[in-house]
C-alpha cells in the first residue's frame, strides 16, 4: 500500500464529506426512481436500507481510520505502563478510558490480564478494562451515532464507562486474588521496561488504513443483514408492536433482554441495526441499551477463553457484577425516561 | 537456519500468521523451522500481552496482528 500523504489525507476528507452530506437526497432519489407506490411497505423498507447502509459504512469507515491513528499510542503495554503501580480508585476510571483506545480483541483477552498481573496493576484495575474494553468500542459508538444520534451514543459511552468503573471497584475490593488460577498467581511481579515506538505520522496514517481495510473489510457484511433486518422490521412490523413486551410498562423485560443477551455473541455491528428497529417499534431505550450492552460485553466464547485464568467462581462473580450493572442500567433508564 | 514461533492461543489470526510465515520462507526458499506456542505460560515467558506474537531466534520481532506479507518478507531479507 502506498504511503498516505497530508495532501491525500485531504483530498479523502473532501470526497467524504461530499458523500456524507449528499447519500438522504441521493437515496431518495434512488427510491423514487423505483416502480414502487409511495408509502406502501416495501419502499418504507428499501428508503431505510438505501439511505442508512452507505450512511453508516461511510461513518465506520472515518471513525475506524480516526481510531486506527489513535490505536498507534495506546498500545497494549503503554496502557499497561500507564496502570501498572496505582492503587484502586482513579486507576479504575483511567483503566475503563484507556480501554476504550486501547486495541482490543478477545482472543488477546489472556495474555493482557496476566501482562497486567504480572506488572502489579490490581485485580480491580484490571477489570475495569475488561469490561470496557469489549463493551465500549469505536464501532459500537459509531453506530449508535449514524443510527440514534448523538445523545444515545454519549449516553452509551457514559453508562458504559459507569458499568466498567464501578464493576471494578466493586471486584477490587472483594478480595479475589485467591480465586486466580494456582498458575497465574505464581507469576512472579516484575518491573517491566516500557520504550515507545516512534512512528512517523504518515506511518500512523498508515495503520490507520490498515484498520479501515481489516475492520471494515471484515464486518460490512454483517452490518448489511443487521440493517436488512432492520428495514424488514422498518417496513414491515406494525407501528407500537414492540411495545406491549419490550415497553416501559414491561418491567421484567430488562432482566429478561439481559439473561438473553449474556451468552449471547454478536459483535457491535450485527447488533445495533436490529436494536434500533426494535426500537423505532415502541421498545423502551433502556430495555435495548441492556439488550445491546450484555450482548457485546459479556460473551460465553469469551468465558471460556477467561476460564484459563480465572476459576469458574471467580467468572460467575464477574458475569453477575456486570450483568447487575447492566440490568440497573436498564431499569434506571426506563423509569427517568 | 531461522528458529520462528508464532504465539498464539489458537486464534483465527495466529493461524493466518502461522500459514503466511510459511508461505513466504518457501517463496524464498528461507531455511526455516517453524514452530507454533500455544501455551500460555511459554507465551508469557516473552513479555507479550497481545497475540498472535512473531518470535525470530528468540527474539519477539512482531506483536498483536496478522503481520503484513511485505514485513515477513523483510525479515526473510535481513537475515
């Protein structure tokens, strides 16, 4: 790949912001081109398919390049650095910030616990990151902006913060170093030197392509059935139909959405097209905020991946303070909204 | 002879690792013994906190991600 350049890094920028601004008068136009009655169902689908598909690649496509050029200065072991030493409290708020920078995936979710065990950042601290890490992403944001708006992402990002912070705090003081796997608590603590690279910044420009063509490539398919699923419901499910069991009314419906969502795995990006549908239905906010959160923070897959250095009791403590966080999450919201 | 190890528990990227590493050493016809470290314990051993890790004669050369095709080929060409 050719190196990126400011002056291409404009020219981008400019052929974006045309795109941006320019897909809801040229969706509609490609809509009433079609030999479809106006307001039947099927052209309420395809006007949300047509307008929100290129709406949101084209979000995801900025915000995971922004992100890629970020990731270059939150490597895994700078975070640990910046951790590794302090003592619950402030550390967990910085650990749930720094997790939603630091590039993240759960395959890696072993090394990085016991990295962070090894170099003394506490157990508390320590979650704080794990919870964030998956829940708080750049892909999740960006959705929930291209597809609810501002004020729901930023809620989401808070509430997600919230989650990962007390759910560390709590952890933390509960002592349970001792539930650790007999291997992991016999690492021995050491101090561990941390030299940062110096990149370039045409060279972080260039992760940040890399980023665009791995995430991007990867996921745009799922983000396409997610909102395909999405219009079908758009078009075709009656106006309020979500109401009478995803509503404010139904309060058992936020444990329920969340005893479905734990084991539940779906990245950000499947998810999040569905959500609003569901919620463009007349399904309470807080219902499919807890739906979203405990689908994407917590997985069975990630579980077993843990199981290698946490005992079983220790996941189930874990599992139950987050997922108590998110069901609060849940009820709160349906109760001030 | 280059001693390789891809550290990885097993992930969908440490095998594309593992298969790109010995595509390339045959391409250029590198001497090469690869060797793939799933144990957690081993893979700590060499400081690496995101995986799939690239060890070259004991040296951790590359970290957390699918090494680009034209890196392991410069790796190959140093050696």
């Amino acid at each position: 790949m050719k190196k990126l350049t400011w002056q291409s890094l404009l020219v981008l920028i400019a052929l974006w912001l045309t795109l941006y601004f320019n897909i809801h008068s040229w969706a509609d136009k490609a809509v009433s081109w079609l030999p479809l009655t106006p307001d039947s169902r099927l052209r309420e689908a395809l006007a949300f398919f047509f307008y929100d598909a290129p709406k949101v690649l084209l979000l995801l496509s900025a915000v995971v390049f922004v992100m890629g050029v970020v990731n270059t200065w939150f490597t895994p072991e700078r975070t640990r650095a910046l951790l590794a030493g302090r003592s619950q409290g402030l550390a967990n708020i910085l650990a749930a910030s720094l997790g939603v920078v630091t590039p993240f995936c759960s395959c890696s979710a072993v090394p990085l616990f016991i990295g962070f065990v090894q170099a003394g950042v506490p157990l508390g601290v320590t979650f704080s990151f794990l919870i964030a890490a998956p829940m708080v992403n750049e892909i999740a944001l960006t959705l929930l902006l291209g597809l609810f708006g501002w004020k729901i992402a930023i809620l989401y990002l808070s509430l997600g913060l919230l989650v990962a912070i007390v759910g560390g705090l709590i952890l933390g003081r509960l002592k349970l170093e001792k539930y650790l796997e007999q291997w992991v608590q016999d690492i021995p603590k050491k101090l561990l030197s941390f030299e940062s690279e110096n990149l370039s910044f045409s060279a972080r420009l260039h992760y940040g392509a890399v980023a665009v063509k791995d995430v991007v490539g990867k996921i745009w398919v799922y983000i396409l059935l997610g909102i395909g699923v999405g219009a079908f419901i758009h078009g075709y499910v009656p106006e309020n139909f979500m109401a009478s069991f995803m509503g404010k009314e139904a309060w058992w419906s936020v444990p329920l959405a969340v005893m479905i969502g734990v084991p539940m795995y779906s990245s950000a990006a499947g998810i999040i097209p569905v959500v609003q549908a569901l919620l463009a239905k007349g399904a309470a906010l807080g219902t499919v905020l807890a739906f979203m959160m405990s689908v994407v923070a917590l997985s069975l897959p990630e579980m077993i991946i843990l199981r290698k250095v946490l005992t079983v009791k220790l996941i189930a403590i874990f599992i139950s303070i987050v997922a108590s966080g998110i069901l609060l999450v849940g009820l709160i919201f349906n109760l001030v909204l | 002879m280059l001693n390789i190890k891809v550290l990885g528990g097993g992930c969908s990227n440490c095998k594309i690792a593992y298969r790109l590493i010995e595509d390339v050493s045959r391409e250029l016809g590198v001497d090469v013994v690869l060797e793939k470290v799933e144990d957690m314990q081993e893979i700590m051993g060499y400081d690496v906190m995101s995986t799939p890790a690239v060890v070259i004669n004991e040296t951790v050369v590359h970290r957390g991600g699918v090494p680009s095709r034209k890196i392991v080929e410069e790796w190959f060409s140093k050696m």
